[in-house]
C-alpha cells in the first residue's frame, strides 16, 4: 500500500468520530448545555483525530520507504525450432555375389564310349567321328596280349563289351616293351591316334603316363 492510499484510509476512518464529534455539539448546543465540560470534550476527540490523522515521522518515513514491488516477468520458453527432416534416402539392397561355378572337368573318353557312338552313328557319321576324335584324351585299362618288335603293345580294353574290340598302345621305349609281359594289365592316359573298324573296333593310342 502506498502513502497516499494510507493517508486516504487514515482521512476517512477520522471523518467517522468528527461526524460523532459535530453530531453531539449540536445536539449540546440545541439544548443548551453547551458548557466549558463539553467544549474540553470535544477538543479531546478533536486532539485525537488530529493525532491519528498527521502521520508521525516515523509513519511517514515507512510509508514514504514502502516501494511498490516491482513485478518481473519470467522468461517465457521460446522452443528451439525443430528440423524437418528430408525425405528418406533409399538405401540400396546389397546385391548377392555369386560365387563363379567351377567349370566341371570333361570325363575322359574309354574305349566303351567309342563303342557306344558305333552302335549309335550312321556310317556316315561314324567316318567323320573317327576323324574327329583323333587327339582327345583317353582313359585305358587292359590286359597285354601281345607286345611287338617295334615296341608296339596290343591289349584287350577292360571298359570294352565287345570281345572284338581291342587297342593298341604307341610310346614304349625298348626297354619299357622288354619288361612287359602277356597277362599284365596296363592302365594310363593318352590320345587317341586312330580308329578304325577291322574285324571289330580297334583303338590306337599314344600313351601320355601310365599308372
């Protein structure tokens, strides 16, 4: 509360004992005992409404160091603007390596597999597949027969289902021919040198290793 709302309180609690005060002398007055008893009666109330009415110093020293307080705002919260996100990256999908494929080792021929294309060929196609099987690789395994003074070795195929069909092997140093003998079995890889048709099927090979 400020000084002046003080004093204005002060004021109007005094007007009601002033109005009391005027109200008895005139009712004094009007009946005549206005007397000297009187008069010091209403200089005592008049006193002390004049006292309760003129601040003190010390009154007027508090109201005059009663300071208004002073409102302070809080800071109001200003929310940090939020980032719009973009739209989505796509994230590509690893694609699944394949491992290369071993490419598979073609079996080598035997003497069954040129059997089998006899059965199964024309004669004309028989002529050109002798042809072009010369230099392919060959599997044989047999028994000797016979072994011939060039060193040439004629063994029968143990692949082989017809009793006719035979081979003979070229390579052998004199001395490999001398240490064979008939009843051994040979095994080993070659080419293939020739094919031919002669009261059967007759395989020549040059012998690359033997097993």
């Amino acid at each position: 509360m400020t000084g002046l709302s003080m004093f204005l309180l002060l004021i109007g609690l005094a007007a009601i004992p002033v109005g009391i005060v005027v109200w008895i002398y005139r009712k004094l007055r009007k009946q005549g005992r206005a007397s000297l008893g009187a008069w010091v009666v209403l200089g005592g109330v008049v006193a002390f409404i004049a006292g309760i009415c003129i601040p003190s110093e010390g009154t007027a020293t508090e109201i005059s160091n009663t300071r208004v307080p002073t409102y302070t705002p809080v800071p109001t919260y200003t929310p940090a603007p939020t980032s719009t996100p973009g739209p989505p990256t796509n994230t590509p999908e690893p694609t699944s390596t394949f491992a290369p494929t071993a490419t598979p080792t073609p079996a080598l021929l035997t003497a069954r597999d040129i059997e089998l294309k006899r059965k199964e060929l024309t004669d004309l196609q028989w002529d050109k597949y002798t042809v072009d099987v010369i230099g392919k690789e060959i599997r044989f395994s047999g028994e000797i027969r016979e072994v011939y003074t060039d060193t040439r070795v004629r063994i029968d195929f143990a692949s082989a289902r017809n009793l006719l069909t035979g081979g003979v092997l070229h390579g052998f140093s004199v001395e490999q021919a001398l240490a064979l003998n008939q009843g051994d079995t040979l095994k080993g890889v070659g080419t293939v040198r020739k094919v031919e048709m002669f009261l059967g099927l007759n395989i020549e090979i040059d012998v690359t290793s033997l097993q």
